[in-house]
C-alpha cells in the first residue's frame, strides 16, 4: 500500500508540476504574442509617417503661390545631362534676368508656383540616372542612361510650340497655370 500512495504522491507531483509548466507556457506564449503585435502595430506606425512621392496637387497646397520663371530645354538634342525637349532645367524668381544665350537656346516662361511646386518640377524621375553616374555594369548604365531625368515635364505642343521648333525663346506675357501645361512623365 505504501507504494500505491508513494506512486500516487509522485503521480500528483508530477501533474502539479506539468500543471504550473503549462502555466507557464501559456503565460510565455501570450506575451511572446503580445510582444509580436506590439512590433508589427509599431511597423505599421512607422511605415504610414514614411514621405511618400507627393504630387503637383500636393505640393501646392504647401506655401504661398508665387510667379517663378522656367528654363525649359526646347531643342531635340539629348546632351550630357540627359535633358530632353520639354524638361525643366531651372526654376527662378520672376525677377531674375537671364543672359542672352539662355534666352536664345531656351523656352523661358513663366509659371505660378508655390516653392514646394518649384522644387518637385527639378527632382529627377527615380534612380535611373543614379545609377548610371554611380557605376554599375554597363548593361544597367546603358539602360539607366535611357531612362528620362525628369519626373515632370512641360507640354510644349499646350503652349503653342510646334515639335519643328527648336530655337529659344522667352514668353513673358502670360503666367501659366501648372495644371496647363506641366506632365508627369
């Protein structure tokens, strides 16, 4: 008989013991849980404060609007800095007096922007071109040298510019609307 309850002592021992492990496991469980939910709800968080690209639209209802004046590439010549017809090389107070060989080798016009506008016109399109100045095999530098530099262009055809066109000018008589005349690309 001793033996019975000695193997029934050891038997409840035993359950109390896997009782309180199991305890233990859920409680490890449930936090381990908690702590999971805790991450990805911080991720979350982070991830929507990330800037995300913003738009024309955007941008302009950041400051004031103001005239600012745009050096715009009108020749069909793709030069060393991969500009193409209808990019934006400059953006410029409505004050500023360009020389004569800008005026001559340029579509200047004016635009009314606010400075967040100004400056999304003069960022580039995405990591194309990067890449193509930072090294790389030639396959992706021939590739990334193709892609446009500009990620916003002006519709020269909306101002009146035919494609044959391609000597400078200034057209300083009226104040374009961005939403006019400017495309993404």
């Amino acid at each position: 008989m001793k033996s019975v309850k000695k193997i029934h002592s050891k038997i409840k021992e035993t359950s109390e013991r896997a009782s309180g492990l199991y305890r233990e496991d859920k409680k490890r469980f449930f936090k381990i849980l908690f702590a999971a939910i805790a991450v990805v709800a911080l991720a979350a968080v982070a991830y929507s404060r990330v800037p995300r690209e913003m738009t024309m639209k955007q941008a302009g209802k950041i400051g004031e609007k103001k005239t600012y004046q745009l050096l715009i590439k009108i020749d069909n010549s793709r030069g060393n800095g991969g500009f193409e017809r209808g990019d934006i090389i400059l953006t410029a107070a409505e004050d500023k007096q360009f020389s004569v060989a800008e005026q001559e080798g340029f579509l200047i016009i004016k635009m009314g922007l606010t400075q967040e506008q100004a400056n999304l016109l003069l960022r580039q399109k995405g990591e194309g071109k990067r890449l193509a100045e930072d090294g790389g095999d030639p396959g992706e530098r021939e590739q990334a040298a193709q892609e446009p530099l500009r990620r916003f262009r002006v519709d020269l055809q909306k101002l009146g510019i035919a494609d044959t066109e391609v000597k400078g000018r200034v057209i300083g008589d009226k104040v374009w609307d961005w939403q006019e005349v400017v495309k993404e690309k």
